[in-house]
C-alpha cells in the first residue's frame, strides 16, 4: 500500500497530491493518507467518496487516516 504523509500541508496540497498518487495505482489498490490540517481532514475524503473510491476514515485528535482504494476506472 503507497503512503502520503501530508501532515502540515495546506488546503489544497492534499487533494492535489492525493489526486496526483491515485493517478499512478491500478484499479483496486490502496492508498494510505495522512492528514492534520481542518480543511484537508474534511475534504480529502468528502472529494474521494463522491469520486467513487471506497473510503475508510480513522480520525483521531490530531491527525486522520485516510485509506482509500481505487475504484474501476477512477
């Protein structure tokens, strides 16, 4: 499973580069997203859901991680 530790990155960074890394698995692969900032924490995964990918949120006080597996065709 690729790993982004985007910890500290401002809005937008982490949707882009999460993008960005999504572009580069095969269909069904796993992404794992590590994120802290207000603004990334809402929506990396609001963005991943309405694209299609499965989601799995675990968010915790200072950080949430984001395992997201690519859907068909995404």
């Amino acid at each position: 499973m690729k790993e982004l530790d985007l910890r500290g990155e401002p809005c937008p960074v982490p949707l882009i580069k999460t993008l960005k890394a999504l572009e580069k698995l095969d269909e069904g692969e796993k992404l794992r997203v590590l994120v802290d900032m207000p603004c990334a924490r809402e929506n990396v995964p609001k963005h991943m859901v309405e694209d299609g990918h499965e989601v799995e949120v675990k968010d915790g006080e200072k950080e949430m991680e984001i395992i997201i597996r690519k859907r068909n065709g995404g």
